[in-house]
C-alpha cells in the first residue's frame, strides 16, 4: 500500500544542510499498522510528512497504492500532536468538517460521526464546544475527524504525546478498536515504546540523524493488547525490553554532522 524507495530528504538552511533520512527502503502493507520510532530529531516526522504529501524527497520514490505522491490526498488522513480543532465550532461539526470540504454532509455521515463520537467515550458531548473539553476529549474529537472520511491511510504523528499516562493508554485502547473494525493502513509515529507495542503489527526503528531503517521489529501478540495482567504480558515486556535496548544502541553511536553547503 505504502512504499517508500530510497528515500532521502535533506534542508537546507543558513548554517548549511541537515540531511533528515538516508535512503529509506520501507514497506507498509494494506491494513497494516506500522508505528515509527527513534530519537528526537531522527527525522520520523518528516518520515510522515513525505508520506502524506506535504514534503518531497530529495531523493527517491514515496507511492501509495502504486501511484507517487507529489501532493496531499484526499484518502489520505493526517493527524498531529495538537487536536487543532475551530474553536468556533461544536464537537460535532469539527468530526464533519474534511466531509464539509469535500463537498457536503449527507445524514447517514452525521449518524456516523455521532457513533465514532460515542465509541471513543464522547457521548452527550456532540454539541460542546472545544474549550468545555480536556485536551484527552479534544484529541478522541481529532482522531474522529481523521477517522470519518474512511481514510485508506492513517498517519499519526505523536497524537497522545502531550496527554498523561492514563488518558495515552485510554486513548490507545480506543485507537486500537477502531483500527480492527475499519482497518485504515496506519504510520504511527511516537517516542513511546510501550505504545508502540501495544498498537503496531510491526515497529519500525530509525538510526539518530540522517535517519535511516536501523531494525523493524514483527509484534506477534494475539489484540486486544494491553499492560495490564494478561496471558501476553511476558510477551508485551519482551518487546519493549528489544527496542528499548536498539534505541539505547543508537545513543552508543555518534551523529552524522550535517553537510555543510
């Protein structure tokens, strides 16, 4: 579904140029869930970024469904770390707004934007406004609008980073549901190992800048996942016990320095 062919990305700026990936060779299958994951500044959000249009490769090939990407697309989803909903506009609205963009809401697209509302925990809410919610119940509202154009691609760039431990763990569980009944190919990019584990069919591991594919990591835990105890939880604490010590492995190898023009 996704394939990125040698890609490479590099910025120039006044101090010179920083290259961000390094000949990137990746995969992600139809209805896969990848989730990207590496130090601060190893380029994985430019990773997203090339992905869903808003970037070209210096170098390289990035396709979707075997067509390359030289713009944003419609049956592309892309959701940040900040929710970024109109303040102005009720919970309900914001979830119809890509569906306003693309030319009109019909009633069964309200009928599903209610049920996605209600089953990330957000029912009796349809009609508050952004500033009556938590900054948890404002990123369920984001992940519904990305989720109500029944995207063939979800990326998800750092989505619960600004949340606390439980509201990321809730929020997990719910993104996890809703990705085994609609099934979207998924990039999930996040710091978080253990989110990782929990969500992805397979982790990707990027080296410290220029970023490049250090070890992708198959997740062969029977879903639904979670930390609590269960029959899996030996094999949940393998996995982040193993990418745990790859990014560790990364901090034992020095940084590219960026190429000076």
């Amino acid at each position: 579904m996704i394939e990125l062919t040698g890609v490479s990305r590099t910025f120039r700026t006044r101090r010179g140029d920083v290259e961000a990936l390094r000949a990137i060779d990746l995969t992600v299958a139809a209805g896969e869930f990848l989730a990207v994951i590496g130090r601060s500044g190893c380029g994985k959000s430019t990773l997203l970024r090339l992905v869903a249009g808003l970037l070209r490769p210096s170098e390289g090939r990035v396709a979707i469904a075997g067509t390359p990407v030289a713009r944003p697309r419609r049956d592309v989803a892309l959701m940040f770390q900040r929710p970024a909903l109109l303040p102005w506009r009720s919970v309900l609205t914001n979830v119809l707004l890509p569906l306003e963009i693309r030319g009109g809401v019909r009633a069964e697209d309200r009928d599903r934007a209610r049920a996605l509302l209600d089953s990330v925990g957000l029912a009796g809410f349809h009609r508050r406004l952004p500033h009556e919610l938590s900054g948890g119940m404002q990123q369920r509202v984001a992940m519904c609008r990305a989720l109500i154009q029944r995207p063939s691609v979800l990326l998800m760039d750092e989505p619960f980073s600004a949340l606390d431990a439980l509201t990321r763990e809730e929020l997990a569980g719910q993104l996890q549901q809703l990705h085994l009944e609609m099934r979207p190919t998924t990039v999930f990019v996040t710091h978080s190992i253990q989110e990782a584990v929990l969500l992805a069919d397979r982790v990707a591991v990027l080296s410290s800048r220029p970023g490049r594919v250090q070890r992708i990591i198959t997740v062969d835990i029977p879903r639904p996942r979670s930390f609590g105890h269960n029959a899996h939880l030996a094999d949940v604490a393998s996995h982040v016990a193993e990418l745990t010590d790859l990014l560790h492995a990364n901090d034992a190898q020095p940084l590219d320095a960026p190429r000076i023009a």
